[in-house]
C-alpha cells in the first residue's frame, strides 16, 4: 500500500501534476493540504475518473484539507475535535477518514506568524487539540499515522542553516515540545529517504532560488504509530515532483506499507 502526503498549495493551480503524478505513482491514498478552494468546487469529478474518491474539508482561500483514496473512505471526519479557532473562527486543516487497513489524518498546522504573535499562541493551542484527538488511535492496533504539513522542522538537522531562523518560527523550543507531545501518545516519526543530498527537506522557498541551492527544511511529516511505522517498507522524499514549471514549494512524502 502505497500513501503519500503533499501540501500542494493550491489544487487549481497543480491539478494537471497531481493527476499525472497520482497515476504515475500508484499511490493508493494522498493526504492533501493547502487546497486553496472551496469543498464545492473540489476537483472530484477528474479524480474519479483515475479511481480515486475523496473526504475534503475546505472553504477555500488559504487553507483545505483532503484525503484522496482508492481503497475505500469510510469514519470520516471533518475538523479538529477542540479546535481552538483563530479569532473566533475554526480553519479547514484537519480531515481524517479509514482508507482500507489504515486510518490516516491529513494535517495543515497553523504556521505561527511570528512568535508572540495570537497565530503563534493559536498554533500551539491547535496542537495541543490535536494531541488530545488522536491519542486513542495512536495507542490502537490499527496502523494510523497523522500526515501533512506541520511547519515545525523537529531538529536542527531539519533546516537548511539554523542559524537563518534564529528567532523565528518552526524551530522554537515550543513548537518542538509541542511535536514530542504529539509523538508522546504513541506515535514515531517516520524519516523519509532525501534521494538528493544529505537531508529530506520537504519545502523550498519559491524565493532566492530556494530549491536550486537546496535551501530547504522538513517540516512535512508522517508520525506513525508502532502498527503503522513496523509495516513501513520505504519512505522517500519525491523531491522530482518539486521540480519545473508550475511545482509546488513543497515536495510529496511517500510511505510504502505492508498492510
């Protein structure tokens, strides 16, 4: 079995390469964030087409989520359980749905802003939301794993130069508690292969020739829990498809699984 996460910023914009790559790929399940488009307007018609049905939670404007699959959609659920909102308001950027053996969530964390800032306050809140929601399926035996975009790099080794997010977000001692709790209910992270280079970043900058200088970090991420990672055969960085006219900034992360 074949799953994958990718946050395509914007599904409009990337459709011909989603399908293409989706149809090249055989994955059997995507967990999609950044869709950039209202559930209504969601692209389901052409994903049919390829065998694919898909759980969306989305309003359009700068979030979405979805989970695309070929081997079934059933217990879906839409939003984070607790979701603390942001001004008053709850985001698309959590779905979560049972894809034949395997439950999947597919995450978009808030990215913070700047610290100090009530998007910072509100990230971590929503992390701590998510924790609560998922401990239960991260200590069953059902092979389950929380997938997206989290825009936190868990190590130093996770970014290009630490030194450049000195004082900013996605490296904070907070953020990384906030992922060690997260793990904390049972769940590991799984470590994809680079194919290029010494580390798998996940996202490059579409500034200052980001992805060329390999200016990139890890923030991308697949936790497992012990079902899900002991049947992992490989996990890799597609980082090709980060590539050429039209890409998104960030790359899919793809997990084989003996299920």
């Amino acid at each position: 079995m074949r799953i994958a996460t990718w946050n395509v910023n914007s599904i409009t914009a990337r459709l011909p390469r989603l399908l293409a790559w989706l149809e090249s790929t055989g994955t059997d399940v995507l967990c999609l964030q950044e869709a950039k488009i209202a559930a209504e307007q969601f692209p389901t018609d052409a994903l049919r087409e390829l065998g694919y049905e898909a759980a969306v939670h989305a309003t359009g404007r700068w979030n979405g989520v979805a989970v695309i699959s070929r081997v079934g959609l059933e217990d879906v659920v839409k939003g984070l359980p607790g979701d603390p909102g942001y001004e008053g308001v709850e985001e698309p950027r959590a779905v979560s749905a049972t894809c034949g053996p395997v439950r999947v969530w597919s995450v978009y964390v808030p990215n913070g802003r700047e610290v100090g800032h009530p998007h910072y306050t509100y990230k971590l809140q929503w992390f701590d939301a998510l924790k609560t929601a998922v401990a239960g399926d991260a200590a069953g035996s059902r092979p389950f794993a929380v997938m997206g975009d989290y825009n936190v790099a868990p190590t130093d080794d996770d970014v290009f130069d630490v030194a450049a997010f000195e004082g900013l977000t996605h490296v904070t001692p907070a953020e990384r508690d906030a992922l060690a709790a997260l793990r904390g209910t049972g769940l590991s992270d799984v470590v994809p292969r680079p194919l290029k280079y010494d580390h798998p970043f996940t996202y490059w900058d579409y500034r200052q020739l980001g992805f060329p200088k390999n200016r990139g970090m890890r923030i991308d991420l697949v936790y497992g829990n012990e079902a899900f990672s002991t049947a992992v055969k490989d996990a890799y960085v597609d980082r090709e498809e980060r590539k050429g006219k039209g890409a998104s900034d960030h790359a899919p992360v793809v997990v084989d699984l003996d299920v």
